[in-house]
C-alpha cells in the first residue's frame, strides 16, 4: 500500500495518541479524531489534521484506524448515517480497541455491505509499546487484507495474522486473562517479599532472565514497589476485558477459575477502593487491603 493512502485514527488516548505519534514519524498523512478535542490538538503539531467530527475525519480516508474503549463504541459509530455516508469504498477498517469477538464479526460483516473491509487487530504492551512502536498487535480477519495494510501496522508494532474475524479479539481476550493472573501472582510475591524482609528489586534482579521472569515482573512489580499506580493500563479496562473472557468462555462451555477470581478482586479494587482510573498493577493494594495493612 502506497505510504501516500490516507489514513485516519480515531481515539487519541493513552494508546491512540502514542499510535498517531508513530504513523506520522513513518510518514503517513495522517487525521485524527478523539471525543475529548484536548487529546488529540497536540498532534497537530506534529503534522496530523485534527478533525473536529468523526464523520469529518474519515471523509476519503483510505484506511481508518479505531482505538476507542470497547465494542460498542466503534459501534455506535456506525449508527449515524453521517458518519457511514462518508466512507470509501474500498477503505480498509482496522479496529484496534479492544472488543468482544462478536463485535468484530457484526462490525465485519456490516461494513461488507458499505464495501469496506474489516480487521480486528487489538493490541498488547501498554502505554510504553504504544510509545516504542512495539505493541504486540493480534489481526483477525482476511489474511490478505493484513498484507496490504501491513506497513501501517508496522509502523504501531509486531502484527501478527492469528485467524478469521474475530480471532484477533478472541487472542486479545486470551493475553488479558495471563497479564491479569500474572499480575496477580506479581503481586503476592511482591507483598511476601517485602513483609519476609527481602528487597523486591533485587528479587526481581534475581529473577530476570529466569523462568519466573515477565515484563509483568519487572515494569509492574516495579510499580507496586514504588507505589506508583498512574495509569498504563486502566484497572476499568482490564476489569471489562476479563468480563468479555468470561462471557466467551460461559458460550463455549468453559470454566476459568483463576480468571474469575481475579476478576472479582478487581471488581473490588474498583468498587469498593475508587481505583478505576489506577493502573492495573494497583490489584497490589487490594492484596494489601485484603491483608490487613
């Protein structure tokens, strides 16, 4: 695909502004949309046209990119015949949110009848692989579509064709179920580290390269040391990811344990301790709560 096709992003949060960032250094004309305006003025600095609708922002574009907050957002998108008259024929749909694999399926196969194609490609690595260019991105749908769509891709991370429609989020929902059981795990060996008198950081020094070893381990277990819960990764997001796994697996008849349960405690950590907007290594202070301290 020509680096000349227009592209359009919308979304420029914690995610979607350090996505725009990197599409516009590999040279992609690039607009941009995000419903709180604030976000997204900034990258007109650095060369992005920021639109001031979403209708506006995808008029003629070649390829839209999505980075909202679930399923039913980029959904409710094509609910407005303003927004669905200004697409393009031809256009490709890369939806990057994080979504239900039945979202992607319907939003596929609604946009077949405007004459677009769709891949659900959501993406795993936070806000410092979004920064890097280095997120881990999970494509489901037309393998061929991927191809051709595939310097843009690149230019966010490492994306990788996992399936049909659908399969992408399916993926996505697979990796939110080990990071928030990892997590987890991340955080009881903190706490028993700190509470049997050993240092946490050299703990994890010790740890690196081995077979306990995750970037888990070392970026969140440095948060939790440090107490430092601003927000890579939303604690509300990760609680709405583990509800999607849990509702795919109750349709194919499957039982989660682990995944139910630290689903319930971050229910908790956002209900009852007010840590939504935390970071989700903050499931350290619902272990610390949950012991008394």
């Amino acid at each position: 695909m020509s680096e000349q096709r227009k592209v359009t992003l919308l979304g420029t949060g914690l995610m979607g502004a350090p996505m725009a960032r990197n599409l516009l250094a590999a040279g992609f004309p690039l607009t941009v949309w995000n419903r709180s305006a604030e976000k997204a003025r900034p990258l007109a600095d650095q060369g992005a046209t920021v639109a001031d609708t979403p209708a506006h922002a995808v008029a003629q574009a070649d390829v839209i990119v999505t980075m909202l907050a679930d399923g039913y957002a980029t959904g409710a998108l094509l609910e407005d015949p303003s927004f669905y008259d200004q697409l393009k024929p031809g256009a490709v749909w890369i939806d990057m949110s994080s979504a239900k694999p039945e979202h992607a399926r319907a939003q596929s196969a609604q946009l077949e009848t405007l004459g677009l194609r769709h891949l659900d490609a959501p993406v795993s690595g936070g806000t410092k692989g979004a920064e890097a260019g280095s997120l881990a991105i999970m494509v489901g749908g037309d393998e061929k579509v991927m191809l051709e769509v595939l310097p843009i891709l690149s230019a966010m991370g490492r994306p990788v064709h996992v399936g049909p429609s659908g399969a992408g989020q399916l993926c996505k929902l697979a990796n939110q179920t080990i990071v928030a059981v990892t997590i987890s795990a991340v955080a009881e060996a903190t706490l028993l580290a700190e509470q049997g008198g050993a240092d946490p950081a050299a703990l994890r020094a010790a740890l690196r390269g081995g077979f306990a070893d995750s970037v888990i381990l070392q970026q969140h277990g440095e948060r939790m040391s440090n107490r430092d819960f601003v927000p890579g990764g939303l604690s509300k997001f990760q609680l709405k990811d583990l509800d999607n796994t849990l509702d795919e697996a109750r349709g194919l008849g499957l039982e989660l344990p682990n995944t139910q349960a630290v689903r319930d405690r971050f229910e908790y950590l956002i209900n009852e301790m007010d840590g939504a907007e935390l970071d989700h290594s903050a499931l350290y202070l619902e272990l610390r709560k949950r012991n008394g301290m």
